[in-house]
C-alpha cells in the first residue's frame, strides 16, 4: 500500500546519442521526462506533420480493415510485435500504401457521383418510355404543335371532354399516382387556344431529353453506362481489397509513427547545445539501479544523476501495491489520484469493494460463473493492462459474490442449498439491513482510521483526536443508546465526542472562541450527514434484493414453459439461459458502479485527498499490437 | 384465477402491481432514451468513448427493474403469480396502492433525472475520457433516491398482512 516513491533523474549525454538514449528508455519505459533548464528545446516541429501522416494512417486502417483476409475475434489477442520490428519500419512504403488506398477512395466517389447522375436522369426518363418518337420529331411536325409534360388525372378527363371533336389529340402515356404523363397534339389553328386552356388546368410542361434517339433508346444507353461504371467500380474494389493485406504492415507502421511522435515529444523537452543534451525526469526509486546499468551499458560517456524530490517540487503518483490489491488502483485512479502527500487506500479499500460487490450481485451461482468465465477470457485474450485490471476486479468480486450468494442461499434463482442460507432478504428482512448499516458503519470507521493515520504520520496526533476520533466516539456513543444495557456508557460517549467537536472543529478558523463554537455547532450538524452515509448502505440490501427476485421470476417463467413438452423444454432453457445471463449482466454492471460510489462519496469523504498529477513514462502504448520485448 | 370471482380488493391489488411498473418504467424509458440520444451524438464527434457512454446510458434503467420487482413480490405475496390468488379486502388493495407509490413516483422522476445528468456526465465524458468516472459517480448520486424508495415501498408491501 504505496504510492511509490519517486527520484528526479538528470541525464547528461552527447547530443548525437540523444535519439538512441529516448529509443532505450521508450523500451524501459519507466521515466517521465519533464522541461529540462528554463527554456524548453525547439518545438517539435514536425508534430504536425507527422500527426497529419497518423491521421491517414488511421483512415488506411479504418477503411480497409473491411477487406482483412482473417477476421481477429475479439476473443484473441492482439498481435505480437517485437520492439526491434517496431524500430525497421518503412514509412514510404506505408505511406505509398495510404496514397493508394487514398487515390481510389477519391476515384469510388466519383464514380458514385456519376452513377447517381445516371440513375437520375433514368428515373426521368421512365414515364416517356412508352412515346415512340424523337424530340426532333416531335418539334417538325408542321401541321400540328406537340406538348408534353404532366397533369392531374381529373384535369386531363375535363380537358378531353372540352376538346372533344376538335382537332386535338390527347395520348395518354404513363400514370404515376395522381398525375398522367401525356403527349399531345393540336392543330395550328387552335395551337393558341389549347396551350391557354391547358395552361389552366394546371399543365406541367416537360419533356424527355433533348435530341436524337427515342426515350427508350436513351434510356437504354444510359443503362449501359451505368453497368459500365459498376464494373469499374468493381474492378477498384478489387483493387481495395488486394491493398487490405498491406493491413499488418500498415499497423506496424502506425505504431512505428506513434512511437516516433511520443519520442519527439520527449525529445523537445531536453535542453541542449551544440554538442550535449541534458534530458530530466522523475524514476520510480526501485528501478534507478536498473535504468542506470542499462544506460551505463550503451553510453559510457553519460552521466546520471539521481536525487530525492526537493521541497516545493510534486512528483507524479504511481499507485505500486501487491498482486493482489493491485487490480483495485483502477478503481481509485477511476475517481483521482491521491496528493503525493496524501495515502494510497488501495489495500484498506479492496476487501470492502469486493464485499460490497458481493452483496449486491448476490447470486453464488452468477458468482460461480464470473470465477471460471474470467481467469479463462483472461488467458484467452491477453487483455491490456487496464482491462485486465478490471477483469481482475470483477473476478475478486465473483469470489466474494459466491460468499454471499451462499448466505442469501441464491443460487441461478434457486434457493438450493438452504443448510448454507443464513439471510432470507425476502421474508425477514430487517437482520440483512442491519448487516447492511454495520458493515457501512465499519467501512465509514476504516475511512475515519486512515484519516487518523495521515494526522499521525505528519505529526499531529491531536488532530487526530479532534477530527477522527471525537467523531467515532461520537456515532459509537449514539449506536450504544440504543441497546438498554449500554445505553449509559453510550450516552457519555457521544456527549463526549460532541464536546470534542464542538470545542475544536472551529480551531483553525479563528481565533476568537465565541466565533470557534459557532463552527463547532457547525461542524456538530454533519452527524446528519452520517445518517445519509450509513442510509447509503442500504443500496447493498436494495441491489441484493433486486438480483435474487428477478432471478427467481425467471426460474418461474421458465417452470411454465417447460411444463408443455418437447418444444416448451427446449425454449425453456434458451429463456433460461438468456434471461440469466441478462439479469448477471444488468447487476455486475450496477454492483460495480455502486460499489465504487460507496467508496468515493462515503469512504473518500473520511479522508482522501486528491490531486496527484499521473505518471506517464516514455513507453510505447500500442493500439493495434501488443509490444512484447520491450525492456 | 377465475375472471368472474375476481374482487374489488384484487383489483386493486393489481392497479397496485401496474402501476410500480408502468411509472417506474415509463421513467427509466425516458431517461435511457434521453441518455441514449446524446450518447449518439457524443458518439459521432468522439467514438472511442462509446463503450464509456454506454455504461452511463444503462444507468437510469434501473428505476425500472426497481418497479418491475415491487410488482413482482406483490404478485408472488398475494399469490397471483402462483394461480391461486388470495382473498384481497379493498383495504388491503388500497395498502398496496399506497405501498407502490414510492418506487413508481420516485422511480419516474429520479429516472428522468438521472438520464439528464447521464447525457451531461457523456458531453464531459466526450471532451475528456479520463473522467468517466466522475461522469458515472455523479449520475449514481440520483439513484440513492430511487433505492431508498424501493427499500420503503418493499417493507411497506411486505408489511401488509393477508
């Protein structure tokens, strides 16, 4: 239980080393480089170069990853990369990779373009195709004056009725809902007369494409360009595709480029001149010996020195605990790192995380599930550090929801194995719920006991009496009066944990004792928020109560189905199967967030202080690999 | 059950049932349904933060699960769900009514507004990954309201004697 101690490191080295120094201690990666000297090197100029280039790299990846031979499940892990592969990277030939794949990109669209154009001018053709003649026919008749165009159907019936028996010719070529699509013919005696009155009954005029060739030999052409055109469309999605096994040599190339950039960054932050580079950061005191054998080996001429933080100056927080609270850091990092003055509750708060995860997923069956489904998805996929860590969590509160899964006596829903069942949540509630504030009431001390520590450690034992311990004397006191035979012993307990806190919580206010006991009585109306505190707790009986009911609804839905046959066996047990794996779902997911809830606002509350900057080594932090030999 | 003996009290008893679920559910539906929509836009601006928003678009459907679970132990306590249902007096279906009210009024409300701080919690969540965290603690804060509720309304059903 640490937050690890950290040592500022100053390396001194020739300048024309400097780029092999930060590739060695990328691989190490265990040094947070900061601003050497007053002025910061040269900007990287070329960040933005190389970030643009990373942004189409990662376009490449996205858009071909479609054509990839052999889908990755992701079950498996990440590929396995060496560093030594990552360092002989081509980037021209990736990038010549990129421009390819970018140049047909730009051809597809415009061939999508084009289609788009093509398929609309058919769309507007196709009421035309029944009329038989050219545009050009249609404009040399002498006699007569064509129109086409569109009209509402009601229209056009009162139209042919008025022109009946003159010498006007109505045909009709294609409806489309309320509209008729005609041509029509009027002689040039009554060209005139006939566009008026076709005027007014709401004519559209329109007509098929402009020139030689009848509608439907237009259309047949355009047709036959489309189809042309979704060969070569073909033919560059073919050509897509066969640049899809240039992917692993593209990822390679984008971490290669990521890698490169994180380094540069680094690089901008040494100091240097003509010929030396002075490069400064923070090492975690257990890895100065190895990082200066290592840099020993290949500079000779560098020199390393190491020294504890000076006063003012904040190293960055790293959470370092043993195997077993390890996986737990995630959980605290997930609210704030603590002040590197302040304690890391990792250790103190992992056994109460996982009770408290337990208790409200509450089903040793779900329990049973998550202890085996995890160790093997686990060494199934290799999972990254962080979600290994979680996967870990998870798997610490699977164990623990066995426990308690046992003691509810809830088991996939069944109540199967009474002789362990100690709680009925059910039907006698009110022992669970004390269990509940009981166990809130501990973790709420445990918060006050590590606040007590830190005032120790810094020297101020007093404080400790003032702000913790008046406190549990206090809320101890009050949970006393409530038995009889220790209600007096309560009561002088609680009176004496309220003067405490009304004489002494005003005394860093103030001088002037009037104005102290004002923030006293303050300070005094907060048991009203451990009432609210301990209340909280009841969420692990709510949640609890929550998975154990609908898991029994589902065995009852079940015991229905099965009870009709064959059929009703069968969708039974997929319902079964189903419903719990849902209902295991919905309540890891919530015990996970109450669980961590209850340690940031209850258990934080007591004592943590936040505010530590995170330690970000120089390493490579692959997103489409994974990096095997890195130190 | 037969349809032609059902009394008045059972009646009640199953206006009780319906509306636990119906209040409750119809407030997580508009809260997840709020949530999700941001989600979506936040998910198009920033989309590997989509797995995060996800967990915090689940989280005002738990109101729902809540009232469902009331419904349910009144079912299972006056014998519904088994088919052989009790005899239900109308004063005892009133209780149910009145034992119900907290997780469907609370469960609406705080559903609603757990979705509002959910959508909030992702737009920060959008700008800043790392503080998914915040995002979700925050939006858990709602729901101790929704607990306390169930806890009342299941001793309240749990409190009323056939």
């Amino acid at each position: 239980m640490a937050i690890v101690e950290m040592r500022r490191v100053s390396v001194l080295l020739m300048r024309r080393d400097q780029e092999a120094f930060l590739r060695l201690a990328q691989r190490l990666g265990c040094v947070h480089f900061l601003p050497a000297g007053q002025e910061a090197g040269p900007a990287a100029a070329s960040g933005a170069a190389e970030q643009e280039k990373l942004g189409r790299l990662q376009w490449a990846l996205t858009r071909l990853s479609k054509y990839e031979g052999k889908k990755r499940s992701p079950l498996s892990p990440l590929p396995a990369v060496s560093a030594d592969a990552l360092d002989g990277f081509h980037l021209e030939e990736a990038m010549a990779t990129v421009e390819q794949a970018e140049r047909l990109e730009r051809l597809s669209g415009d061939l999508r373009g084009r289609q788009t154009r093509l398929r609309l001018m058919i769309d507007q053709l196709t009421p035309w195709l029944p009329l038989d003649l050219t545009a050009n026919q249609l404009a040399s008749a002498r006699s007569a004056k064509a129109f086409t165009g569109s009209i509402k159907l009601a229209a056009l019936s009162e139209l042919e009725a008025r022109w009946q028996g003159r010498p006007v010719s109505v045909q009709r070529l294609t409806q489309e809902r309320d509209l008729e699509y005609i041509l029509a013919f009027a002689h040039r005696s009554v060209e005139e007369e006939f566009a008026a009155d076709l005027r007014a009954a709401g004519f559209q005029p329109a007509s098929p494409a402009e020139g030689e060739g009848t509608p439907r030999q237009k259309r047949e052409a355009l047709q036959k360009e489309l189809d042309e055109l979704a060969d070569e469309q073909a033919a560059i999605d073919g050509q897509m595709a066969r640049l899809g096994g240039e992917l692993p040599g593209l990822r390679l190339c984008y971490e290669a480029l990521s890698a490169d950039r994180t380094r540069s960054e680094a690089a901008s932050l040494a100091a240097v001149t003509a010929s030396a580079s002075l490069l400064e950061g923070w090492i975690p005191l257990s890895l100065t010996e190895k990082f200066e054998k290592r840099v020993k080996e290949k500079f000779p001429m560098a020199q390393l020195e190491f020294r504890a933080p000076a006063e003012g100056e904040e190293p960055p927080v790293l959470l370092g605990n043993k195997p077993v609270f390890a996986p737990y850091e995630s959980v605290v990092t997930g609210f704030a790192l603590p002040d590197p003055a302040g304690i890391d509750p990792t250790a103190v708060m992992m056994p109460f995380f996982a009770c408290f995860f337990g208790m409200m997923v509450s089903d040793a069956g779900y329990g049973i599930m998550m202890a085996v489904i995890i160790p093997i998805l686990i060494r199934l996929m290799q999972p990254a550090e962080n979600l290994k860590k979680l996967m870990l969590v998870l798997l610490g509160g699977g164990i623990a929801t066995v426990f308690w899964g046992a003691l509810y006596n809830t088991w996939f829903g069944f109540a199967a194995l009474p002789q362990l069942g100690v709680f009925d949540a059910v039907n006698n509630s009110m022992p669970v719920m004390a269990v509940c504030i009981g166990l809130g009431a501990l973790h709420l001390f445990a918060g006050l006991l590590m606040g007590a520590y830190m005032n120790f450690r810094d020297g101020k034992p007093l404080d400790a009496l003032y702000d913790q311990f008046s406190w549990m004397m206090l809320v101890i006191g009050l949970g006393l009066l409530a038995l009889p035979q220790t209600a007096a012993a309560g009561k002088w307990l609680a009176i004496a944990g309220a003067g405490i806190i009304l004489l002494t919580a005003g005394r860093a206010k103030s001088r002037n004792p009037f104005k102290r006991l004002i923030s006293g009585l303050g300070a005094l109306y907060g048991v009203t928020s451990w009432i609210s505190d301990l209340l909280s707790y009841m969420r692990l009986f709510g949640m609890g109560l929550a998975t154990g009911v609908i898991g029994m609804v589902i065995n009852q839905l079940v015991g229905m189905l099965t009870g009709s046959g064959i059929i009703g066996l069968v969708i039974g047990a997929v319902v079964f199967v189903g419903a719990h794996l849902f209902n295991a779902a919905i309540n890891i997911l919530g015990a996970y967030v109450h669980a961590c809830r209850l340690q940031y606002i209850e258990f934080f509350g007591k004592f943590y202080q936040e505010g530590g900057k995170p330690f970000r080594p120089l390493r490579f932090s692959p997103r489409h690999v994974r990096v095997t030999d890195a130190s | 059950m037969d349809i032609n003996t059902l009394s008045l009290g059972q009646f009640l008893t199953f206006v009780a049932a319906a509306l636990s679920v119906i209040l409750a559910g119809w407030g997580s539906a508009k809260g997840v349904g709020l949530a999700g929509q941001t989600s979506a836009g936040v998910s198009t601006e920033n989309p590997e933060v989509n797995s995060k928003l996800m967990v915090l678009q689940i989280l005002p459907g738990t109101q729902g699960i809540y009232g469902f679970l009331i419904a349910v132990i009144i079912l299972v306590n006056t014998g519904a769900l088994g088919g052989n249902m009790a005899a239900v007096g109308v004063s005892q279906g009133l209780m149910y009514i009145g034992a119900v009210l907290p997780v469907a009024l609370v469960g609406l409300l705080s559903a609603i507004h757990q979705g509002k701080v959910a959508a909030a919690g992702m737009l920060m969540v959008g700008q800043h990954p790392d503080m998914s965290g915040k995002a979700i603690t925050m939006t858990v804060m709602v729901e101790t309201y929704a607990v306390l509720a169930l806890l009342a309304s299941f001793l309240m059903v749990n409190a009323i004697k056939l």
